[in-house]
C-alpha cells in the first residue's frame, strides 16, 4: 500500500469520526418516549439515552399501589431507552453507510 493510500484512509476515518460526532449531538437533542400500563406512565429519553420525564396518571397513585406503579415506571422507562438505542442506530447506520453496522454498538446498547 502506498503513502496516499494511507492518507487518504487516515483522512476518511477523521471525516467520518467528525460526522459520527455531529450525530451523536444531534441525537442528543431528540427525543423518543416509552410507554407502560396502556399509556398510564411514559417516560420521555434522549438519544444519549437521558431521562427527560415520567409521566404517571393520577389515578395510579390514587390507587396506593406502589409495587404497581414502581413497575409500570421501570417498564416506561426502559422502554424509553430501547426506543433512544433503536434511534440511534439507525441514525448511525444511515450516516455511517456499510460501516454503520461496526459503530452501531455506539448508542450504549448492550
């Protein structure tokens, strides 16, 4: 292999780490929600997979059952992150083309 062959190589995995960058402060700023117990608790979380909100209906925590509701919170919650990690993978794979497979695993799924 030659010198600019290397170079060039070098180069293109620069650009490409700068548009992986520029993704993942994109994704950052968006937002997917996760849901539990037909839509009584959804949590809202970003694609660096941060919780933004939960949110319970009223009648769950009139009801007094805290296992219930602790339950419904997890399951909104996680289902929130499963949605962050989906997000981000497509966005990697749609900005990253055939390498989006190898970086997919960047959203911190596991």
């Amino acid at each position: 292999m030659s010198g600019p062959d290397l170079e060039q190589m070098l180069q293109q995995a620069k650009d490409m780490q700068g548009q992986l960058a520029r993704v993942q402060q994109e994704l950052a700023r968006r937002s997917v929600e996760g849901s539990a117990g037909g839509g009584m608790v959804t949590a809202k979380a970003t694609g660096d997979l941060r919780i933004l909100d939960v949110t319970i209906e009223p009648s769950l925590i009139a009801d007094g059952d805290l296992a219930m509701l602790q339950d419904l919170v997890a399951a909104a919650v996680n289902a929130a992150i499963a949605n962050a990690q989906r997000m981000v993978q497509e966005e990697i794979q749609k900005h990253a083309g055939p390498m989006g497979a190898l970086l997919g695993g960047l959203g911190g799924s596991s």
